[in-house]
C-alpha cells in the first residue's frame, strides 16, 4: 500500500473551471476573481475579501493595513509555520514569540497576558531587551483546524487597543461557539483573517490566498498594495468600465490572484462543506481506529469548536515507544505512508535562534511537545482500508 501524506481532491468541475478561463481570454486578476472573492466573503460571514497569491502575503498585507512600523512588536505563537512571523520581518519588527496550550497547541491567552504584563513592566522577556518598541497586533493561528481562544485573545487586544489578525492557514470552513452560546465563522470577528490555497490546505487553488475583513478602509488598503499600490487595477483599467489611468501612490507589492487560480477556488470552495466532512469522517475514524495504542495522544475536537481537520497530528509519548519519533516517521515511510511534522517550534530555528539568543526551554509547551509530533495523512479520498492499514501499523510499531 502507499498512501502519500497528501492528495489533491481535483475533479472535472475544477478542470471544466479552468480550461473555460482558459479559452475565455482573460487569464490575470478579473471577474472570476471578483467572484470568489465575494463568494468567499459570504461563505465566511465577512464584509470584504481581498484574494491573494499566498496566505503569506495576506498576513504581509495585514501587517502593513494595521500600520506596522520598524521596531513595533507582534506577538506570534512559536508554534506556528515560518510564514507567521516571517511578515513581522519584513517591516524589521519584532516577533514576541507566545508558547502553547499543551490541549490544543494554539497560542496560550493566559502567555499573551503575562508576556503583555512584562512588557509594560519593562520586566525580562524571552530573547528582548528593554526599552521594548510598541506592542501592535496579535496573530494567533489556528493549529490543524481548531479555532484558538479567539475571544479571550480578543479581549486582550481590546483592552490595549491592539489589532487581532488570525492565521487561518488550516481553518476553512471552522467555526467557534462565543460567549453567548452562537456559532461564528472563522473570518467573521477578527480585525483581519489570513486564508491559505496552498496545494495540500482546506480548499485549494495550487497556490494562493484570501484576507478578510469587516473594515472597509484595511480592505481598500490590502487591495491597493497588492497590485503596485496603483489606484486603479488592470481589469479596471482595461475594461470598458475603467479608463487607462491610474496612480502609484506607494510601493506595492504583486500579490494578485489570477482568474485561473480564481476559477479553481470558486469551484474548491462550493465544495468546502463536502471536503470537510470527508476530512472530519477520517477524523472520527483515526479516533476509532487508533484508541487503546499505548502512549499515543490522539487530537480532540473541542464541543465548542467545529474543527476544519486541515492536520491529524498525534502524539507519541517517547517513553512508552521503545523509538523516537523519527525512527517512527522512517519506519512508516518504509511501509508506504508518507507523514509529516508540524512544527519545529520557531525560536529553536536558526534564525531566530541567532536573531534572539533563544534557549529552547525558554518556551517549554512547544519546546517539549515538537519531539513527540507527528501528522498522519488525512485528505478526501483516503479509504477505510487505508486508514486500518495506517493504524495497524503504528499498533505494530509501538508493540
Ligand atoms: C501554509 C501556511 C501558511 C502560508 O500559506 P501560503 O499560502 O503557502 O503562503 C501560513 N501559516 C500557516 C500556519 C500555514 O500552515
């Protein structure tokens, strides 16, 4: 048997999509777009999208929306995937990296809080030296799917005037109970929400990106620096609608989704609700299949969370298994399957490492889960026999 960590779910509708964008003559940033990005505004409850070529620029565009300034902190959790806190650099900010929670490996509001409390004191701070620059925005990700504590990090922010941008890279569609008992989309209530269309992500379109917001003026902005900082777009400018004139009023970027990826992505997404119950069906029966193998900690979809199920990442207590988790990951590669780990928390990178001095104990809930971490593969199309198969071999292994 083989099964990779991940498969594409691309059927002849998405085909269909492409091919008809492609003989329609109008290939880059058009009406295909701007269908999708409404459909996706709608899809997540939300005032504005603005589609993107990675979620790695929507969080870039975000940061620069809020007015993030050289030497402005951003608080990131360290387990996270480089691109979180990649974007804080690039306005030669500082990330504050956050530890987990050890249930959920998303970003600890009660770390947000002490570390906010430090700050403010002057006190000492894993890897900064006082006088610290301005603390700026939040961005908390959502680790494989399951939404973080969204509104008691809202309820930092709020009381210090800080922006809340959320790393949705894996949560598509997800969704959180609030305080008063409703469901609310992930998108829905922070300042700004990143989405991710990378290949192997909730919904795709090979490579591209959405930020969403309910504030007119970020969404005006993200747009204008996604394409040069030029007043007016090309299919504005070249429609009969537009006119040839346009204005560069900063240095933008070229982030623009094209209508191929666009015309991929209308279709990915009025299919979400379908992959999602594909992924969460796999998810229930990992859970099943996987119960009573010794010193492995299953992922547990919280009752006030509809986890999107992005990762199935387990984790293997070292002690109770006679091998470390690489010796696992190599055993299963030998027998087909393909996993992956996420993450290597990224103050133990070498870049930050060095950047900021970090010691890997500094932020001990990542530092001593990473060892333990492995993702299964979960996507659309696995089969029960693939998934027996998997389990079947991690009881064998552990044994
Ligand atoms: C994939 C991912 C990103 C980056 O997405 P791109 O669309 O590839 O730029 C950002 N954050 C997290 C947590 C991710 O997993």
């Amino acid at each position: 048997m083989k099964i990779p960590f991940f498969r594409p779910s691309i059927g002849e509708r998405e085909i269909e999509a492409v091919t008809s964008c492609l003989r329609s003559g109008w290939l880059t940033t058009g009406q295909v777009t701007r269908d999708f990005e409404s459909e996706f505004a709608a899809a997540v409850g939300a005032k504005h999208a603005v589609a993107l070529n990675s979620c790695t620029a929507a969080l870039h565009l975000a940061l620069d929306a809020i007015g993030l300034q050289r030497g402005d902190l951003v608080l990131v959790p360290t387990m996270t995937f480089a691109a979180t806190a990649e974007v804080v650099r690039y306005f030669d900010a500082t990330p504050v990296f956050i530890d987990c929670r050890p249930d959920t490996l998303c970003i600890d509001p009660a770390v947000v809080e002490s570390t906010l409390e430090a700050l403010d004191a002057g006190r000492a701070v894993a890897g900064l030296q006082p006088p610290y620059g301005k603390v700026r925005a939040i961005i908390p990700m959502h680790y494989a799917g399951q939404i973080a504590e969204v509104e008691a990090i809202s309820r930092i922010a709020k009381a210090r005037d800080l922006a809340v941008i959320e790393d949705a890279a894996h949560s598509f569609p997800a969704a959180y109970r609030d305080d008063s008992g409703e469901w609310r989309s992930v998108g829905a209530s922070a300042d700004i929400t990143c989405f991710s269309f990378y290949a192997n992500k909730c919904i795709t379109t090979g490579e591209g990106g959405m930020a969403v917001t309910n504030s007119a003026e970020y969404a005006d902005r993200m747009r204008l620096m996604s394409l040069h900082g030029m007043s007016r777009d090309a299919w504005q400018r070249y429609t009969a609608a537009g006119s040839w004139y346009y204005e560069v009023v900063a240095p933008g970027f070229k982030y623009n989704m094209t209508d191929i990826a666009s015309a991929l992505g209308r279709v990915q997404l009025a299919r979400a609700d379908e992959l999602l119950r594909a992924r969460s069906e796999i998810a229930r029966d990992y859970l099943e299949l996987l119960a009573g193998i010794p010193g492995l900690q299953l992922p547990r979809a919280r009752a006030d969370r509809r986890h999107a199920w992005h990762l199935f990442p387990i984790q293997l207590d070292v002690k109770v298994w006679r091998q470390g988790r690489d010796a696992v990951i190599e055993q299963l590669k030998e027998r087909g399957i393909g996993t992956s780990v996420h993450w290597q928390p990224l103050h133990m990178q070498p870049y930050y490492r060095e950047l900021f001095g970090y010691q890997p104990e500094q932020f001990p809930v990542a530092c001593s889960l990473w060892p333990k971490l492995i993702s299964l593969p979960i996507y659309p199309g696995l089969t029960r026999p693939e998934l027996e198969f998997v389990a079947e071999t991690l009881r064998a292994l552990c044994g």
